[in-house]
C-alpha cells in the first residue's frame, strides 16, 4: 500500500509540474500575458515576471485604464495604483495616488523590495521613485485632457459627489456641505469596463511560487485623493504559497469593503475549488450591492483557476501555462447582470 500511495504522489505532482509555470490575467490583455510569460521562460522569477507583465499593460495603456494618459479625475490629472503580493513571504509592496511616475508597478516592487513599508502614497510616493532612479514626467496626454474638457462642458457629469450643494447631478461646483433642510443626492455612478478596469495579473513560477498583483489608473472623473481596491492587499490581489491567490476587478470603492481576493483565497484554504471561490466573493458583494460591477479571477496552488463576474454579460481572462504553451482568452458568463432601462 505504501508503494502505491508513493505512485499516487509522485504522478500527482507530475501532472502538477506539467502546468507550470503558469500566467493568469484579467481582461483580454493578452500582450500582458505575453510579457510575462517572456520573462518566466528566460528564467525570471515570479516578481520578475508579474513586473513585466504589469508593465507592458502600462506602457500600452491596456483600455486606456491601465499606465499613463487615461482615467482623468476631476482637476484633469492622471494618476496611478499599484500592488505587487509575494506568496512566498507574505510581503507586499504598494503605491496609490502616484504622481508623475509611468512605472507604478516598478516603483511597488521598489517598495517591496527597498523599504519595510507596503504602501506608498501620492506625491511623496513620486519622491521615493526619484530616489530609487524613476523619472518624473506628466502623466496626462492630449487624449485624457479631452476627455477631462468634454466631461467639464457637460457640467462634470458623471460625478462621485453626493449630499452637497450646489447640485452635483447640475454644477461642478465647488461644493459644500447642505444645510440642515436641504439635500441632494447624485444619481449612482455607474461604472464599467471603459470607465474603469485593472490588470490584475498571478504568476506560479516553475518552482510552484506565488505571487499577484495589479496596476490602474482608477476610476474616470474621480476625485482627487480617491484611492480604489487595486494597491489594498486581499481588495486588489492577494496570495500565499500554501493555497493559491486572487485578483480583481471592477468597481474598487465596493470591492475594497469586501476583500474579495482574501476572501477567495481563504475559501480555497478550505479546500474549496477555485471558480466556486471566485463565485462565493462576487456572492458576498452583490448580496448587499445587486448592481456591482467586477470580477474575480482565483487559482490555487495546484495551477487550477476559474472566475466569476456581476453586473456584466461575461468576464473575459487571459492565461497561458506550460500544459497549453499559448495565450488563450477564456470567458465566463456572469451569474448576476443588471438591465437597466434606457
């Protein structure tokens, strides 16, 4: 029996072996998946590969949501998040409201890896970059001050204001607090793949070691200092070598009050099977916010993944391992899709 049982084992960690490496992303941004693929096979680790990864969607301004010259906020200015999560240690690496910097997820591994601190923040997160050799330069284009200037010329709208006057569904404002007597409340911002998306991006390198992580440039119009789900660990991305990890994306300012790639992550800790893990964190957000956009992809140790999506039709992910040798785009249909009226 013993015999056996060691046959068991070792043909359980051959067919393990067999998918690894393994990338895995949301979106169809497979020229991300791509670079990190690229690097895993030239020998790269895990950070090296999910920086890469990460950083061709900066460069190539995936959607227009991810890098520089997208997601205007509301003075016009462009600004990024960033998460880098090592399995392997427990150790994160973050930057949020990072200004005038184009290599947001470069500057979180320089967190990781150069400081004691995990998160790193607006315009002195662009001093530290300095100082570790990145160059300052704008961040907006000619494309993201339009959009800005087509957003104002339509009285700011959409907007994030609520419960202030002058009426923030009319004006730009500047706004103030409402009197005792008088209140308005903004009509919900809607979000969805053009207004807001993130990479969120997980590498398995050969050695089975883990490690996630995201970039953005946050929500359309939003106002100066707002910071998303994308650079909070177990909101953004989250992992650990003993089970797996998890990435999402979607609306942040919901998703961060949920933690649904810890939660994801925790739930395949109990043996629970990575697209039920993914479908129980979109559960737990919608069961109290039926219009929730976003998705959740999970993947756990053993290179088996799967991921669940709201408030969309379906949820496309890119993901390439050693068992397919090739970029292949899966799509999931969502469980929860709200139609609204026109």
């Amino acid at each position: 029996m013993q015999q056996i049982s060691l046959i068991l084992t070792l043909l359980i960690l051959q067919i393990n072996a067999q998918s690894f490496p393994l990338v895995i992303n949301t979106w169809n941004f497979t020229e991300a998946t791509k670079a990190a693929w690229k690097e895993l096979k030239s020998g790269g680790d895990r950070l090296d590969a999910l920086e890469a990864g990460c950083s061709q969607c900066e460069i190539l301004q995936c959607d227009g949501t991810v890098g520089y010259g997208g997601s205007p906020d509301e003075s016009g200015e462009t600004t990024l998040d960033a998460l880098m999560f090592d399995g392997l240690t427990m150790s994160m690496g973050a930057v949020a409201g990072l200004r005038r910097i184009k290599h947001a997820i470069s500057v979180a591994r320089r967190v990781l890896e150069h400081t004691s601190h995990s998160l790193l923040v607006g315009s002195l997160a662009t001093e530290f970059a300095k100082r570790m050799g990145f160059k300052e330069e704008l961040l907006e284009t000619h494309k993201s001050l339009s959009i800005w200037k087509k957003w104002k010329e339509n009285h700011c709208q959409p907007n994030f204001w609520k419960n202030v006057y002058p009426d923030p569904r009319q004006s730009c404002g500047p706004y103030h607090l409402v009197g005792p007597n008088s209140v308005y409340y903004n009509s919900p911002y809607h979000f969805n793949k053009q207004n807001h998306d993130t990479i969120g991006m997980i590498i398995i390198d050969k050695n089975q070691n883990i490690a996630a992580g995201t970039s953005t440039n946050g929500a359309t119009h939003k106002i100066p200092g707002r910071v998303g789900d994308s650079p909070i660990p177990g909101a953004g991305a989250y992992g650990d070598n003993d089970v797996g990890a998890a990435v999402a994306t979607g609306d942040g300012d919901i998703m961060m009050r949920f933690l649904p790639s810890f939660l994801a992550v925790e739930e395949m800790r109990r043996g629970t099977p990575p697209l039920e893990a993914a479908q129980i964190a979109i559960n737990r957000i919608v069961s109290k916010n039926l219009e929730f956009f976003g998705g959740v992809v999970a993947v756990n140790r053993n290179g088996e993944y799967g991921a669940a999506c709201s408030g969309m039709s379906e949820f496309p992910y890119s993901v390439i391992a050693s068992d397919i040798n090739k970029v292949t785009v899966k799509t999931v249909k969502c469980k929860f899709v709200v139609h609204k009226n026109s």
